[in-house]
C-alpha cells in the first residue's frame, strides 16, 4: 500500500472514529451533551483534529443521520431481492424499522426528533423506493397512495416512539393479556396492510 492510500486510509478510520464516539457520548448522555470538545477527548485528540473532519457539531451529526438512513436503505435492499410480494416486504421493512429503532435508540432518536428540521434528501429517497410498493398492494394510483405512506409512516414511528417512552413493560402480573411491544406493533402493522390490499 502506497503512502497516499495509506494517508486516506487513515484519514477515513479518523472519521469513524470521531462518529462513533459521538454515538457512544449520546447512548450514555443525549445527544445535547455531544460537542466537539468531548468528542476529542473521548478519542485523546485535540479538537482541531475533529474540525478537519467536520465543519461543526451539526455537520457531524447530519452524516450520523445520513448513516442511519444508508443503514436502513441497506435493509431495504436486501429485502427486496428475496421477497417480491409487496405486502410481506413492507411487513418486513416495518419490522427492520422497529429493529433498527430499538437496537440503535440514540441514532433513531436523532433521526426522527421533533426538535431537528426533516433533512429531506434522505426522507425523500426512502419514500420514492417504497411507493411503487403502496402501489402494486393496493391497486391506487401513485398520487393515492401518498397519503396511505404518509398514515405507514406515522403508525411505525408513532407506535415505536410510544413504547420507547414507556420504557418498562407492564408487568404480566398486572396486566394478564400482556403481549410484547413488538408483537402489539406486527399486529398493528398487520391489520393496516389488510385494510389497505386490494386482494
């Protein structure tokens, strides 16, 4: 390996360095309590390090967005090449959501907070690759189906971010029909996409 692709190699571990350890800052502290300063720290370099990196804390933290949304893209992908039936791949892509919600709760609470503008260019990708999905399960037209996506999307991250906030499940003890939060959201998702195929 030559020393130029030596240099970039580093340079990109470097990077991954600098948004791993502002993930690791926010599992345990939230996401205000990220700066650039902590950051270096918690990698044992000097800031300067990190703005070569990044323009600002905003900056680092639209590429730990824009991560977040490759990740799930990813997801995407692989389901689709081996399901074709348009109602199982959008169950399974509601589950990959819960998934990857709960397994990285600090990435998709960045992701989706209220208190950060939609940074569109993901959303908007995302959306387009599943619209022909709404179309085919429900026989509409892509202008019909833009308000079922819109009510999809709501129930995933509506129901996601209620049981997150719930934290602890009630205890079987008190409630005697108690099931799993992620059966409650298949049952929810199930009963959503049957009430929307055409078959």
């Amino acid at each position: 390996m030559g020393h130029i692709e030596r240099k970039q190699r580093d340079k990109e571990a470097n990077r991954q360095k600098i948004l791993d350890a502002a993930r690791k800052i926010a599992a345990s502290e939230g996401w205000a309590a990220v700066t650039i300063r902590k950051i270096a720290t918690e990698i044992e370099y000097t800031p300067p390090i990190v703005y070569e990196h990044f323009e600002n804390k905003e900056d680092l933290l639209h590429e730990i967005i824009k991560s977040g949304f490759r990740e799930l893209h990813h997801k995407f992908t692989e389901e689709r090449q081996t399901e074709t039936d348009p109602k199982a791949l959008i169950m399974k892509l509601s589950l990959n959501h819960w998934d990857f919600a709960f397994q990285n709760q600090e990435l998709y609470q960045l992701m989706f907070s209220l208190e950060r503008p939609v940074h569109d260019e993901e959303m908007l990708a995302r959306f387009f690759e599943i619209k022909e999905l709404f179309v085919q399960l429900t026989g509409k037209t892509e202008d019909d189906v833009l308000e079922i996506i819109f009510n999809w999307m709501c129930l995933k991250n509506g129901t996601i971010s209620s049981f997150m906030k719930m934290k602890m499940p009630p205890p079987s003890s008190i409630v005697k029909t108690y099931r799993e939060p992620r059966e409650v959201y298949i049952g929810f998702i199930e009963r959503f996409l049957n009430s929307i195929a055409k078959y």
